[in-house]
C-alpha cells in the first residue's frame, strides 16, 4: 500500500470498531457503498464512485473487501491496506450494462463466498450511489438474506477524529486560508464571477509551499449581488458591481479531509444594516463556540447562539453546524450530529464540526463560519482568519 | 426565469418529447432525479443534489412541478421556467432527519395532489441520488402505485443536441484546449502534479476571453509514471520525472455541457514502444471517425477502430465512445449509446460522442480523444487541438 495515508494499524482499528457494533446490531455483514466510509476502512481513493463499487465487511474476516470495476483494481492495490484476495473487479460489460448485468451481481457473489448469503446483511440504504437498482439486484440475488439500515452507522465511527486526521484537518485548513485570501483578494468591480473562482480554484489544488491540495466535495460556493440568498447556484458570468454583498464558502481539502471556511464581503462601504447584522453573526458565533466543550450536548451550543440573536429581536431556529471531515462530491459533511434544537448528542474529545450560521435581514445576509475540534479546553478554531465583513473598495 | 439558458419553448419541448414517451410506455407520471435531468426539463442548476430533490412529470401538466429543499427553491426560482405554483419547497427538519420524515414525503404529496399517486409512477431506479431509501419511502408512501424503471428514459431523450446546446458543447471544446494547452505547458521534471493540475483548474473555470466556465462534472484525471494504468486516481504531491509518461483526462464545461479531451505527453524522449502505440491509437481514432455518419451504427464505428489495432496485432474489444453532454458530477456521460460491439444504436444527426480510446503495451500507455458531433457530411471533431504524443523536454 504504497500510497496509503494512514498506517495499517489505523484501518485495523476502524474495521475493528465497526466490527464491534455489528456484533452489538447482530449484523453478519455490511455493504458499503458510501465513498467517505469506503475510504475510511480500506484507504480506497479513486473519481470511480461514477460506478458501483463496494467494500464488504464481515465478522469474522479480519480485512474487508473491495469489489469495483476491473479497470479501478489497480486503484485499489495503490491505495488501500487490503491483500490481493480482498481486491475483486467485475468486468466492463457490467457497467451501464445493456445486457442483464449488474455490479451488485458481484457483490452477491462475495457475499455467497463468504457464507454470509443468509445473514443479516446492513445495507447503506440512504448514502450517495447506493441506488434503488443496486437495493432491488440485491434482494433478486440474496433471497435468503435480512436486510437492516445502517446508513450511518460507519459514519458515527468516524465522528471522533485521531491525531493523524487532525493533521490533515488542519493541513486541510492552511489551504482554506489561501483560497479565502485569494477569492476575497481578486473580488473588483467590473471582474466576471468566475475570474474570481478560477483564483480560489487555483489555490485550493495549489495548497501551501509544501503540500497540494485535493479536490474538494462541494466547489466553492460564491452567492453575491442578488443571490445571497440563494446559496447552492454556481458561480456565473456576471461581473461584479459596486454594492453587491459576496458570500464566500470553500474548504480546502488534504487526504479527502476538509476544513470549510465562509466569509461575506461587500463591494463598497457597506449599509449599516448588514455591518450591524454582522457584528450580531459574529457575536453569536464566538458565544457558540465558546459553549463547546466535552460533555456539553450539540442543542446547548446552539441554545448559546440563539440566546444572542434573540436579544437582538431576531427568531430563528436553524442546524448552525455540522460533523466534518473525510468526504467526497457531493458533501463534505458527515450526517451525523447536527448543532440544532433537538440534538442531544454530548459533545466529545476529537469530534470535529462546521459552524456556519447566518442573518438575512431586509434583504442583506451575512454569513461567517468556523470549523473546530473538540478538545478538553474547549473548542480549537482550526483556520486563523479575521473575522469581520470584509469591504472590497 | 432571469438566467435561463434555453428559452422556454425548448424546455417545452423537451417536456412534451418526454410526454409522448411516457405515452408509449403508458407511464402517468415520472419522478426524475438525475440532476442532469431535472435541468433538461427545467434548467435547474444548483449544487443541492447532495440532498434528495426531484422534477415531477405528469401527461396532462404542462410544467413539470420542481420539489426541493426550501433553501433551494429561490433557486429554482432563479434558474427554471417554471411558475411559482411549480415551486414546491420541503422543511429542513426533512434533511438527514433524525425525525421520521424524508424528502420523499413531499414527493409522494405531490403525486397525490396530481391525482397519480394510484398510477404508474417511474422511477430512475440507476440514477445517482436516487437512492434504495428513496425508493421504499415511496413504496411506503404510495401503496397503490405501480412503479416502473425508467433509469434512462430522459437520458435517451437527450441524445440529439439542439443548435443551442451545440453552442455550448463548442464553448466547452475552446475551453477544452486552453485547459488542455495549460496543463502540457505546466508539465515538468521536478514541478508536483498538483501543481499542474492547479493550472488547469485555472484554465477551466477562466475559460475564455469572452466567457467563463462551469465546473466539469468529472476532477481532471491526470495519471502519471508507474500509475498511468490506474485510469481514476486523482493526483498527488509527487514530483514528475525525466521518463514519466502523463496522461490528462479533462473537460470545459458551459452551462453543465462538456466536451472532453485527452491527451499523452511523456517527460524526455518517449521510448520507441510509446511512439508506435501513439502512432497506432491515432490511425485508430480517425479510422472510427471517418466511418461516422448518419445510419451507420455504432459498432460499426467500433468495427474501424478495431481494424486498425488488429492490423498491428493488438487485440482488444473494448467501448471506444460514449454519448456526452450534459451532466453534473459524478459524471459527464449519458449512459445511453456507447461505441462498442453489440451496440446497435443507429447514429443520427446531431448525436455527440466522446471517443476515448487506449492502447497499453508492455507497461506503456497512450490514449487520445475527441468529442465529436455527428452531421450529415460526417463527424464534426469539436476541439482543435494537435493529434500527437507530446514530449515534454
């Protein structure tokens, strides 16, 4: 595993965890479909999640198995932990196969080896390119097999990051800082949006002096002029104007681990309703932050939030966070704890979120956003950026 | 609709050509959520198909009706033809719920309001996003419908280009080459592939002197020394060598239409091996080409490839091409026609391929590319760009 970014051992541990709470849900085996927790056990690194491909686990088997298409196996001996028996590939006439073929015809098949045909089989049933096809080819090839939901559960293994991930978290957010400063340095009157993007483009692939920069889940995200509020279109050709607010969200990435960064700007001297909608986000988001700490649940740092905007007359009950991490396109976010009214999961050591709240008041928003870690003092803010609205003159 | 890139007479169009198809097939409705073809149906374009949304088609609706998360639907305001009545927004509390709701829910409400909910309903049951989740939720949901697959129904629609579509698959080509022309140039002994890859990222997004360019639904791949067999993995810190061949994978993008190209170039003097395989691929590649026109089918196509490469001993059946246009990650092609023996799809005017075939030998590689347009005097190759082995000295 020449290319492997973590040592053996850690895969062992992740499998060997995962393994632990099958036994506790009396589960025989897991079909992986999920990128992120594909990578997590095996080290798998590949742009082939545009096929089927799995990873299987199975109590008693001490590696998992990679199964994916017989041009991406070489991929798999590249970059995962796995010996050349866990390394399996389905033929070409098995992708977008007009014949009656399927990858998933492949996976039944190892699970058949294995003996696990009859088990109690998890089945990542709401995760990224785990497809309805893929379910219904599973149920006509396993007839014998208990089927369980375990969407999440790989995910919720990954919530508590070790020192090597943080490594790359961090590294992750070196990156975020250029392409922040980059965006935010190209961003002129009368430049198109995508000049702009091309520039954090450029930094977030360029990295640091040391290191590059992967690709990462979501492209940078530009919302401006009229679009602040409308947060997931793309950049276009419109070119920026005097008095237009900039909302800028991006990660830099390093390993597959991210580190989200969001700030807003605006083109001009700003109106007093956004700098004060401003000074109240960022008050807010340092009251959260200053919440965080092991033992406290995820609804009590959002309570510490909306306990501020509330005293500045504002109502407003939204998810401010999420866990982070390891992803691949389309989220970087881990699905797992939430910081919102409701969620009840107590905040740990190693646990690693993103916090973007946001303010639209008469039609200016101002958004702002910090990713930390969890640790015994309270939360480490991992990218060193200002924060404040920027004004571009 | 302010950005609209089609006007609404072809998005109507499209929507009465997939009326009749789900005439034939005697469908009531169809839930699509192939991003790809929910923008050709209503020229939707954001980054939230990492949450479940969907375009709904009934026979006797004229619009579709777009469902999705309510943070999106100033989106879709934005960006579709659709009026206010076809917007349909779900709460946020339906987003990775821990709560007993799920997007679907307002799939399967709307269905019911159409009066379909007892009808046959497909369903892009291979499509990415649409996942097995998704697909027991509305089983739970509408327990009288009848669903059917109709996994590339649209996608077939697609298949013959309009005038206007055509414009941006040659905008995507001029991009195309200035990524492509970024990237060799950037290549050199000592420089990190990152490094390269940053270069081209620039280039993709720059686009042009006259317009910008979108994200490409695929990373550029850009496998290199001993790795140039592993077709998808992305790149790394390593530094290129003297001896090192580089291939490079990428697409312009314009409005969510591509037109990839690839490339090899090799680091020093290319081995003898290498310049004969170069020379064989592209006598290959133009022995397919010319046999493209109108009526021809595609494995014959295939058929004067694999003449060529047999003529030199090489035995090889492998798909050389694949229909190409508009996508979203994680891919640009259309599943649908494909370039290979046994496919028997009939080319007609204004059908778009992407051909992409490779030679390895004795450990060296080459592969080139071209997307191509087929019209009635024959193939109408879109990009520039020299048809060549480029050595990087």
């Amino acid at each position: 595993m020449p290319e492997n970014v973590f040592d053996e051992a850690e895969y062992q541990r992740r499998t060997a965890r995962l393994e632990e709470r099958m036994a506790e849900n009396e589960l025989d085996a897991v079909i992986v479909s999920n990128p992120s927790n594909m990578n997590y056990l095996t080290g798998y690194d590949g742009w082939s999640f545009y096929v089927h491909q799995a990873v299987i686990v199975t109590r008693d088997r001490e590696e998992p198995i990679w199964v994916g298409r017989s041009q991406d196996a070489n991929g798999a001996r590249a970059t995962t932990w796995l010996s050349e028996e866990s390394i399996r590939a389905y033929s070409d006439d098995h992708v977008h196969s007009p014949y009656d073929l399927h990858p998933m015809d492949a996976v039944a098949a190892v699970l058949e080896e294995l003996d696990a045909a009859n088990g109690r089989i998890g089945l990542e049933m709401d995760s990224y390119y785990f497809t309805a096809k893929a379910y219904t080819r599973l149920q006509h090839n396993l007839p014998e097999a208990e089927f369980a939901d375990t969407t999440l559960l790989i995910n919720w293994t990954r919530a508590k990051k070790s020192e090597r991930e943080l490594e790359y978290m961090r590294q992750a957010a070196r990156i975020s800082e250029n392409a922040m400063r980059a965006g935010l340095d190209a961003i002129e009157a009368g430049v198109p949006e995508y000049e702009v993007v091309a520039e954090i483009y450029d930094a977030l692939v360029r990295g640091t002096d040391t290191y590059g920069g992967d690709y990462p889940s979501i492209v940078p995200l530009m919302p401006s002029g009229d679009h602040t509020g409308t947060p997931h279109l793309t950049w276009s050709d419109r070119r920026f104007e005097n008095g237009d607010p900039v909302i800028i969200e991006l990660s830099g990435c390093r390993n597959r681990y991210h580190s989200p960064l969001a700030r807003t700007a605006f083109l001009g001297d700003p109106p007093e309703k956004l700098v004060e909608t401003s000074d109240i986000v960022i008050e807010g988001i340092n009251a959260a932050i200053d919440r965080v700490e092991p033992g406290v649940t995820c609804e009590e740092v959002e309570a510490a939030w909306r306990d501020v905007i509330t005293d500045y007359g504002i109502e407003k009950e939204d998810r401010i966070a999420y866990s982070v991490g390891l992803g691949y396109p389309p989220d970087w976010g881990e699905h797992t704890a939430s910081i919102r009214p409701g969620d009840e999961t107590v905040l740990e050591e190693g646990m690693t979120f993103h916090m973007i709240p946001g303010i639209w008041q008469d039609d200016v928003g101002f958004e702002l956003s910090e990713t930390f870690l969890v640790t015994a003092d309270g939360a480490d803010v991992l990218a060193d950026f200002p924060q404040q609205l920027f004004s571009v003159q």
